[in-house]
C-alpha cells in the first residue's frame, strides 16, 4: 500500500512539472476557427428580455433617418427589435423571445453607440462578426488645459489625417476622431494596441515613436524563428527629451544649508554706541563730535569738487606725429 501511495504521488509531481514547463499544453493549430453560433444552437430562444439605449446629437438625425432600415434588417436577422425616438433623440435595441444569440443585444448596443458617436453604418455592422470588437475611448478627460488638448488630438490625426491612416494599416481597425472621444472598431488585439497609442499620444508622448515599434513588431511576426523568442532586443528604446521652455530668472537664489539655530539677532543702536564707546559721552561731548565727523564730510566733498573743476583747466598732452618729425628733420629748415 505505502509504495502504491508513492508512486502517485510521484506521478502527480510529474505531471506537474511537465504542465509547468508546458509540454502538457493543448496546441492550437495554424488557421482553427471557432464554430459560429447558428440557431440550431438554441432552438428554443431566450426567456427573459432586455435592451439598451442611447441618445444622439442633432446633427446625426438626418443621416440616422437615412440608414435606420439598415440597421432594422440587420438586427431582424438576429430577431433584435430596434426603435428610433427623433423626438427624445435616442435609440433603442431590444430581445424579443425568439432571439437565439444570447450576445447579439452587447453587439447591437455597441452599435447604436458607434452610430452615435458619427461612426458610419458600414463600419459600425462589422461588430456583429464574431471576431470583431469596438472600443470608445474617453480622451477629454486626460488634458486638463483646452489648446493642449486641441493640439494632441491634432497630433494624433496628423497632416491630412496621415497619422491616423498609419494607425489603420498597422492596427487593422477603424479610427475615427470626434470631438472629446475616439471611436475604434477592429480585432481585440489591435482595440488594445490602439488604446495605448490613443492614451500616451495624450500624455504628450508623439505617436511616430508607437508607429515605428508598431512596424518592427509586424516585421518580426513575419519570421517563424521568431514567434516563440522575446522581441525586446529589436524594440527601440526611446529617451524622452523634454526640455522645458520656461524663462529661467536672472539671478538665482542660492538655497543655504539648513540649520536648526536661528540667525543671530542684529545689533540695536544702542548697542553700536556701547561698543564705540559713545553711550558713555555727555550730551555736550556728543553734539562736539557730531559737529567734527560733519566738517570732515564736507572738508572730503569741496576737495572732490575742486579736483572736478580743475581737471577743465590741465591742458591736453600734445601728441608728436611721424609727419611732425620728418619736417623738423627736413634740410628747409636747417641753419
């Protein structure tokens, strides 16, 4: 009995050794799909109802008017009932009882949001494809100062919105940038690639830096060798230079050493006049010497004054030139 017990026991530590080294994994093969949800999966359709909705800008009314029977025939394939209030300005999706996918009301309300946030009907009925997601990000919030925010979104669109373009091609989604949100629909893969983008663009970080790691990460994914490797020593590492363009002052204050003591206290006049000796002096003797130290700044003013008026009457030193010299040493005016 005590070795049957041991030798489970040790087949237990095997097993896990080999799921921690992944040998025990399940492999999914290159090209496996998941089998669509169809109606034969639930026959008998859903008990309860639910719905959703949300409302929408007046300016989106014509074109909602226009493709509202779009968007009714692709939610009746999924027997999804939809309504469009122009009056309250709001739309709704709703179940009915033979409503077979469980998750085509979260895909129909991901709609009604994306056609409210002026994404156009061919992008916004993707989301009903199982692979395909939509993420609304919130940017308004992450700029405090309003031209800052102006200029970052900008930034994120690019001249003749190139920026964006690039994003598409590399994420394989849909961008669109609309007032204080960006609407995105695409792969889960490329919604949280795009999401970091969108964030860091607004935290001042250009987005040419994500574009260019973005385009080495599709390069490398090419390459078979490389699938299972760590990518790190091909991703660049930026280093941000953020040199700030705030006038620095003119003189700058020199902190001094902390120290617990306070400064030494200033010496009153009083004071002054006890190291001097003068406190001690009658008030004949003070006037006296008052009188003294007064002449002498006048004695020292009148000399200043009198060396001002007598530097007008020094004449100037005469400066003997070569010219000077040659016609003094001419033969014209010799004896």
């Amino acid at each position: 009995m005590a070795h049957n017990k041991i030798s489970d026991e040790d087949s237990k530590e095997k097993k896990i050794a080999k799921h921690r080294s992944g040998e025990d994994l399940l492999e999914v093969p290159e090209g496996w799909k998941e089998p669509e949800f169809s109606k034969n999966d639930n026959p008998h359709g859903m008990i309860a109802e639910s719905s959703f909705a949300t409302l929408f800008p007046k300016y989106r009314e014509k074109y909602l008017l226009e493709c509202w029977p779009l968007v009714k025939k692709l939610l009746g394939d999924y027997e999804l009932k939809a309504d469009l209030d122009v009056v309250e300005g709001s739309m709704t999706v709703k179940t009915s009882r033979k409503t077979w996918d469980p998750f085509a009301i979260i895909k129909a309300r991901d709609i009604i949001k994306l056609l409210s946030r002026s994404v156009p009907f061919e992008q916004a009925m993707r989301i009903m494809e199982d692979d395909v997601a939509c993420d609304i990000i919130k940017i308004g919030s992450l700029v405090r100062n309003k031209e800052r925010f102006v200029k970052r979104r900008q930034r994120l669109i690019g001249p003749n919105g190139s920026t964006l373009k690039a994003l598409e091609l590399l994420t394989n989604c849909y961008v669109l940038v609309q007032g204080n949100t960006v609407s995105c629909v695409g792969s889960h893969k490329g919604l949280r690639e795009l999401r970091k983008i969108i964030e860091e663009t607004m935290k001042n970080i250009h987005p040419i830096y994500n574009i260019k790691t973005l385009m080495i990460k599709r390069e490398l994914a090419k390459d078979p060798e490389l699938k299972n490797q760590s990518w790190e020593r091909f991703i660049p590492k930026f280093k941000s230079q953020n040199i700030s363009k705030r006038k620095q002052p003119q003189n700058r204050r020199i902190k001094k050493k902390y120290t617990p003591f306070p400064p030494p206290q200033p010496e009153s006049k009083i004071d002054k006049q006890l190291v001097s000796g003068e406190y001690f002096l009658e008030e004949n003797q003070k006037k006296a010497k008052s009188r003294s130290e007064k002449k002498e700044k006048q004695k020292k003013a009148e000399m200043k004054r009198r060396e001002k008026r007598e530097k007008s009457f020094v004449p100037p030193e005469e400066m003997t030139t070569a010219k000077n010299k040659k016609k003094s040493g001419s033969p014209l005016f010799k004896e």
